[in-house]
C-alpha cells in the first residue's frame, strides 16, 4: 500500500485537530484557545489505497520560532519527511492566515488549502470565491468545517490527486527587488551544482536571505557555505539598501502581508461587516473591569458547591455499595486473612478512590467547559495584571488550570510560554495547583471536619489558597531564581463558541475511564501491598498476651484493650516499622505514623494517599461502631490541626512519580528535579508546620 | 498618540510599532502592523491590559506592549 505523509499546519485554534478528528476518527485534543495541540500527534486513514498518515501539528502565526511548541511545527517543515502539507485555515481571519499560507509557499512543497470554519464564515456572511483563490496561490483550495463534516471527503481526495500529480510551480512571487537577490543566490547554488534533499534551492535562497536559523544551520554544514557567504552578505546588502530596513525578516514579512491583502480583497465577495458580535457582547460583562474578576471566583466557586453538593448523591450510593459489598464478602469469606485481605485491603482501598469518581467527573466537566467555550483566555486576560504583580504571566494560566486536572499534561501545556524563564518558573509551581487526584483526599478531610453545608465553601479555599501559595511562591522565585525582565503578553482572543456536548461528554469519559482504570490496577495493587505491609509479619505473642488480658477484663474496659491490641499489633508490622522510622520527621506536623505514611505512598499516585487511609484506618480502626465510613472515622482519629496540616502538606508537596518525570523532561535538566523535590518539600513541611502549631496556639 | 491612551470603543489607525524585533514579529503575527485599523473593546481595571479587535479576531495587550504602538484616531 502507497503511503502519503500529511504536515497538518495552521495558525493557532482555526480547527486542525478538529478537522483530523474529524476526518480519521481520532480523539486529539480540541478546545477554543490558542496552543492546544503543544506537540506532534498522528492519525491514519485508508483510503483508495493509500495509507494516509496525518501529522497534528501545534499552531503556529509564522514560522518565526517563537514559543517551544512552534518550534515543533517549524523543525518539522523543514527537517521532516512528509509528502504534502495540508493548511487549514479559519475563513472567518482570512488575511492574517493568509500570511501563514504565503510562507508556506516559499518551502515550496505539494500543498493543499482548507479554508475551515465555513459554517461560521456563512453566518457571519463571509463569501470567499476559492476557484480564485486557487488560482491566486496556485493551490487547490476547499472550503471545509470540521464541525459540519463538510467536503471532508473531497479534501481527501484533492490530498491524494496533489500528490499523484506532478509538482506544480508556486505561483506566489515576491517583488522584482527580492526576486532577483533570491535568483542571484539560486544561480550560484546552481552552478556550484547543490541541492539539499528536501529543500528546493528557492527555499533555501529565500530562508538565507529572511536570515533564518534553521536554514543557516544546515547551510553552515555544507562545503558550499564558505563560498557562498560573501555573494551572501553582498545580497543581503543590497536588499538592505534597496528597501532601506536592515531587518530582512521584516522585508519579506511586509511584502507577505501586502499579497495577502490583496489576496483578500480579490477573494473575499459580500463581507457584511458585522456590527457588534456576540462575543463582544458577551465580553462586555465577562471581562469587565470591575465584574471580570468576581465574575470568575464566583464560577470557581460554583464549581466546588457543585463537587460536593451533586457529587454527594452518587457518592451515598457507592459508599453504600461498597459497604454492602464488604460485609457480605466478610460473610461468606471465613479463611481470616484472606478475609482481610479483601474487606480491608480491597474493598478498602479501591472503593475509597471510586467513592471520589462524582467529584472528579464534576471537576473535569468544569475544565472542559472552561477550555471549550472560549473563557480560557478571557480568564487569562483578567488574571494577567494581578499575576503579573507575581512575576507571571497571564498566559501562564492556561498550564496552571490544566494543572487542575492533572499535572503531567499542564507541564506540556506551559510549551506555549514563549520565554523560558516563565516556562520553567509556570512549571514549578504547577504543582501548587492542586491536581484531580488530590481533590479525593481534600473532599474527604473537608467532609470529615466541616458541616456539609460549609464543606463546598472548604474545598473552594483549600483551592484558592492553594493557587495564592502558588503565587507567592512563583514571586519568591522570581526574584531568587528566575531573574530578569518581563515578557510581552500579547494574545488571541477566540470567539465564544458553544461547545459540543459530545466533546465534553468525551472529556469527562475519558477521564473517568482513566481514573477507573487506575483504580482498578494501580491502585488494587497498592492497596494489597499496602494491606500487606500493614497486616504482616503477624505477631501471635502480643496476640496472645492480649487475648488473655480481655478475656479477664471488666466489661466494660473489652473494646479499650481490644483497640489497643490492634494498635500495638500495627505497629509491628513491616509498615509500622517503616511508619516509626519516618515519623520523627512527620511529628512536628501532628501526623500519626499512618498519616506520614500515605504522605510517602502518595508520591506513587495522589489516589493512593486515601486508599492507603482507607486500608490503614480500615484494619487498625476501633470496633465497629454504626457508622464507620472513612470520613467518621478519620473525624474520630485525627485531631482537628493535624489534619489541616495534613491537607496543607498534601496541597503544596511534590507531584506524583509519573508527573515528576513529566517535568525533569519538559524543563531540560535533572538539576531542576532536584531542585523541585527540595523546594516543594521544604515549602510544603514549613507550611503545614506553621498551620498545626497556629492552630494548636489558638487552641484547637 | 499611544496605542495605551486610546478610550474605548475609539477606532484607531495604526501609524508606528516602536517595538524590538521579537516583539514586533509577534505584534505582526497577530495583525498587529502599521496602517492597520483597530478598536479599543475592553480594559481591565486600572487598565492594565486592553482587548482591542484587529481584522476580525481580538487580541489582548498588556499597556506595556501598547505603550509600544503609536496610532491616530480615526472615525
Ligand atoms: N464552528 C466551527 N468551529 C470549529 C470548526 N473547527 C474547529 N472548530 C472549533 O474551533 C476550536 C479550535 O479547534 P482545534 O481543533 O482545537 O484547533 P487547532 O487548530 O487544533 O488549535 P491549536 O492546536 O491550538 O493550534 C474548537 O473550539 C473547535 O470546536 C469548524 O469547522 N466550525
Ligand atoms: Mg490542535
């Protein structure tokens, strides 16, 4: 079977990922902001034989590197294998598109243009004549919406026809001024008989003159280039007199925009200007001066009301199912230890994490909602001028709230922050953001130590604070570690945009399958070595001693020596040593030992920190009472400064293994590892060493 | 006139981009280049930043960027 390896390339949020979702049946990431898709992604399509490979790419304005991700889409242009480029383009924001387009062109490859967003570009009575416009580029042009699935098909078809045909010529020119110099350049080239595989001596000519890096650096390695540089610095001399600028780069980025104009207004039939739209409508209230900021708290606010109020319901039912499911396995199971095993390393563990499932999903649909409609941004615009007291910047939001939900995709997410001091300092303290798989240990703690009708209002300052420490902290570091000046905040506002209940749904699925999943592998199998740490090796002689001790007990004084048999035969076992051993470093926080240990054994997974609360307190926890759900009996356990020192600690200490390796690989260097392990750690025990013992001061 | 004192809902014409290389790419990247025409939509609170719409799409500035671009009002 024929292959065909597509470059899907575009400016920021015109709808590529949608458009390939759309046409191959993948599941990329879509969302209304700029610099969703922060690497490359692949999807396949058969079709009339061929094997069509199509490559995502992030969005790009030019090909100017400029931010991390549009270096990913820059280096793959011009050092990857591909056969065609599909560029898609948003019908509705021709002309600055366009320049996109027109600089496409000069790599001079196979090319076909989509011109998406048609639906949009109908409502909004945007005409574009696309015959003339292929004609204009010497492209094939279709107009295409990935939302209405239109022309797809045909787009394919016109892939594969481009790329059985023969190449034809660009048909995008510059002027005669720059023309020449590139002809002056080309014929040299020609003579000295080079050619760069891949590369058309014109694009190479143009791309020394634009004084672009990439091309200069693979020149550079070329026998040609010793040659080739006094003709070059002679060019660009006269180019540089001829237009009187000394920025090559502009020069040829003017005249790019004055054929895309032109293009424009050849193309563009009927444009009805549109009077005040509704996203300026609607921005006039949600980016307010003075509503913006309370408009946004209010929302986060909601969210959380929502995480427990609506979360609670479902959340009866699988604690009562599990409930169910635990005493009848300890009905029928009456082999003792594996009996154990399952009520309270199982059931325990992996019903802890799924009781938390509504809250999650809640929490995602809230994201997904953020990222899809176009509040995104709007958030960022708000925020920036307040963050920016803080040395960030506004853009350095979006990583952050994607750090809500998880880290590992917030620290990919922060590629779209051009410097890479902002970069690097928006990733330390990503995890101050508290991630999806935290929330499980706050709802808890929060549930367990406040009414339910302030429990929500909990959650949101546990959140809030959250972000304020994280703020603080990127100050700190900004005036320590991360010197130097600010960086410019210039972004694209997108259009409000109703998003497809599907796509949400999608999310808040895939999320949940996700969670599921972990729950039932990662999280069983901590749970049982839990359990077995926790329960081995067993200890016949306290037993005994003690068995014979209740037995000659009052009465009344049974449960108090049985609680205390249970504890003393705890604390020997495999855990226990290990809790003894690390809990002088936790005691200055209040931590018991089992605390201090699902502290350590959250660094596997944030999950793991209430199943191995589930499965310590389950095993060790006094005798049945009525009501001996996790939350009752940690209220019971815990005092009340312990554990919100506990959630302090839980809210600022390191992420989790997998979101660790995540960082040391976006930041570049195991010294910011290191340096992430020790500032999160160090911040996280003073924190929570400050709040128990304020807390102990006032008198709780 | 700067880009910065410009009132809302003024419509401006953009004359000059006094800014360096980087950031006058990125400005140009958005649409933002001399004799554009431009609105004034929002402004945050202080006016710290400022939403302004370009062709058709809007983009959002810190007043340090837009101290950066001259402009002329225009009807
Ligand atoms: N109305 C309409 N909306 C669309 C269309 N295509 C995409 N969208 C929406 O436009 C937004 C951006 O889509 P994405 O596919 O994420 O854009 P992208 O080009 O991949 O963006 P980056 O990855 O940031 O470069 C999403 O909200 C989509 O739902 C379309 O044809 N019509
Ligand atoms: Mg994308």
């Amino acid at each position: 079977m024929k292959k065909i390896v597509v470059a899907l390339v575009g400016q920021p949020n015109v709808g590529k990922s949608h458009l390939l979702n759309s046409i191959s049946g993948a599941n990329l990431k879509v969302g209304n902001f700029a610099g969703v898709t922060v690497e490359k992604a692949e999807a396949t399509l058969l079709r009339d034989g061929y094997k069509i490979d199509i490559i995502d790419l992030p969005g790009s304005y030019s090909l100017d590197d400029f931010a991390k991700d549009e270096k990913v889409t820059k280096e793959f242009l011009i050092e990857g294998e591909y056969d065609i480029i599909l560029n898609v383009l948003d019908s509705t924001n021709l002309e600055r598109n366009l320049s996109l387009t027109s600089e496409l062109l000069e790599l001079d490859k196979r090319m076909v243009v989509a011109l998406n967003m048609d639906d949009e570009a109908i409502k909004e009575g945007v005409f574009i004549d696309e015959k003339e416009l292929s004609e204009l580029l010497g492209v094939d042009c279709i107009k295409t919406s990935s939302l209405k699935k239109t022309n797809l098909d045909v787009m394919v078809d016109m892939i594969i026809h481009t790329v059985k045909e023969p190449k034809k010529a660009p048909k995008f020119y510059y002027s005669d001024a720059i023309e020449d110099r590139v002809e002056e350049l080309v014929s040299f080239m020609k003579s000295r008989n080079f050619k760069l595989t891949n590369h058309s001596n014109r694009s190479v000519a143009i791309g020394l003159l634009k004084q672009d890096r990439t091309i200069y650096k693979m020149i550079h390695e070329e026998p040609i280039y010793a040659e080739l540089l006094p003709l070059l610095n002679n060019t660009l001399e006269k180019l540089h007199i001829q237009f009187k600028n000394r920025d090559s780069n502009e020069i040829f980025a003017d005249e790019r925009d004055a054929f895309a104009r032109g293009a424009c207004l050849e193309v563009i039939k009927n444009n009805k200007k549109n009077i005040t739209s509704v996203t300026q409508k609607i921005d006039s209230i949600m980016i307010n001066k003075y509503l913006g900021i309370p408009i946004f708290l209010f929302l986060m606010w909601g969210l959380f009301q929502l995480t427990f109020t609506l979360g609670q319901v479902p959340m009866d039912y699988i604690e009562a199912f599990f409930k169910f499911l635990g005493d009848t396995a300890g009905e029928f199971i009456t082999n003792k230890p594996a009996k154990s095993l399952i009520v309270d390393g199982i059931i325990a563990g992996v019903g802890t994490v799924l009781l938390f499932l509504p809250n999650i999903m809640i929490l995602f649909l809230g994201i997904a909602l953020l990222e899809t409609t176009g509040y995104m941004a709007r958030v960022a615009f708000v925020l920036d001028g307040f963050f920016h007291k803080f040395g960030l910047h506004g853009k350095s939001f979006i990583p952050l709230v994607t750090g809500f939900g998880c880290s590992i995709p917030a620290y990919m997410a922060a590629r779209t922050l051009k410097s890479e001091r902002d970069r690097l300092l928006t990733m330390f303290i990503i995890g101050f953001m508290s991630c999806g798989a935290r929330l499980p240990v706050y709802v808890l703690f929060a549930g367990a130590f406040f009414t339910p009708e302030s429990a929500g209002n909990v959650l949101f300052a546990i959140y809030v604070s959250g972000a304020f420490l994280g703020l603080i902290a990127a100050k700190v570091l900004r005036l320590t570690v991360f010197r130097g000046d600010d960086e410019p905040f210039v972004m694209e506002m997108p259009k409000y945009r109703l998003p497809s209940v599907k796509l949400i749904w999608f999310t808040i699925y895939s999320k949940s399958i996700m969670y599921l999943k972990k729950a039932g592998t990662f999280i069983f199998m901590a749970s049982i070595f839990i359990w077995f740490i926790s329960s081995y090796p067993k200890n016949i002689q306290i037993e005994d001693a003690y068995t014979n001790k209740i037995e000659t007990a009052l009465e009344a004084d049974k449960n108090i020596i049985s609680n205390e048999m249970k504890k003393k035969l705890m604390e020997n076992t495999y855990l226990g040593f290990a809790g003894k051993a690390i809990e002088p470093i936790f005691k200055p926080l209040g931590f018991d030992w089992r605390m201090s240990v699902a502290t350590l054994s959250g660094l596997a997974a944030k999950e793991v920190i209430v199943s191995t609360l589930g499965v310590l307190y389950s095993i060790g926890s006094e005798i049945k009472e009525e009501d001996d759900a996790l939350k009752n009996i940690i209220s019971r356990e815990i005092p009340f400064a312990s554990a919100i020192a506990f959630i302090v600690f839980v809210m600022v200490y390191l992420p989790c293994i997998a979101a660790t390796a995540v960082f040391t690989k976006e930041a570049g260097g195991k010294k910011y590892t290191v340096y992430l392990v020790l500032f999160t750690f160090i911040t996280a025990w003073t924190l929570a060493f400050i709040a128990y013992h304020s807390l102990l001061l006032l008198g709780y | 006139m700067l880009l910065s004192e410009v009132q809302t809902d003024k419509k401006v014409l953009i004359k000059e981009i006094n800014a360096d290389a980087i950031l006058k790419k990125r400005l140009r990247a958005l649409g933002i280049t001399k004799h554009i025409k431009a609105i004034v939509l929002e402004e945050s609170l202080g006016k710290q930043n400022i939403k302004i719409s370009i062709g058709s799409a809007e983009v959002a500035l810190r007043a340090s960027e837009a101290k950066q671009i001259e402009v002329e009002e225009i009807k």
